[in-house]
C-alpha cells in the first residue's frame, strides 16, 4: 500500500508510519512561508520534518524575538532535502551557522 504527502505543488510518496507527521510540518511550512525544499520524493518529507523540529529547537532557546527571527532566516536558506536529513542528528546552531552570508559571518566574529 503506497502512502503519500501531500506538498505544495505535489503529492510524494511518504514514510509509513510518519506520513501524518510530516503532512503536518509540510502544512505548517507552507502557512509560514517557508520555502519548498528540493530532494527526492522519499527526502523531501523527510526533511520538511528535520526541518521543522530544528526550528523548533531553536525557538525553544532563551534568546530573544530578534536574535531568534535571524537565526530563523538563516536556517530557512536551506532548501536541500538531504541538507535537513544530515542536520537532524545536530544542534539547529550547525544548519544556521552553515547558512550564514560573509557579512553575518563577519558580525558573529566581532
């Protein structure tokens, strides 16, 4: 039996028993804004969700709305499916820092 989920443009194939997780992050991605991530149809579900649960964690942090809002957006700039599934494993820091441009980089080094 093929399971599928369901994002903006397109319907993919899911991953089984995660396919109303992943459903609801890719719902709530696209209510925000967030860009559509690019990768295969078993990765972009996939990584929609490791997405959305390092945002999460970020959010969960004790900064404050304007540092989280930057840190928000340079998170976002990923949209590489795979990028997101290799990023679960480590802090959200890992992902941001990665996104960062040349003249974050240089604000974060003083």
């Amino acid at each position: 039996m093929s399971r599928f989920v369901s994002v903006p443009g397109r319907t993919l194939k899911g991953m089984g028993t995660h396919d109303s997780e992943n459903a609801a992050n890719a719902a709530a991605a696209q209510a925000a804004g967030w860009p559509e991530l690019d990768g295969s149809e078993k990765q972009i579900p996939w990584g929609i969700t490791a997405r959305a649960n390092k945002v999460r964690e970020m959010e969960a942090t004790a900064m404050d709305d304007t540092q989280k809002n930057r840190w928000r957006e340079a998170l976002l700039r990923e949209t590489r499916a795979g990028a997101w599934i290799d990023y679960r494993e480590h802090p959200w820091q890992a992902a941001a820092l990665a996104n960062l441009n040349a003249e974050e980089l240089d604000a974060l080094r003083g």
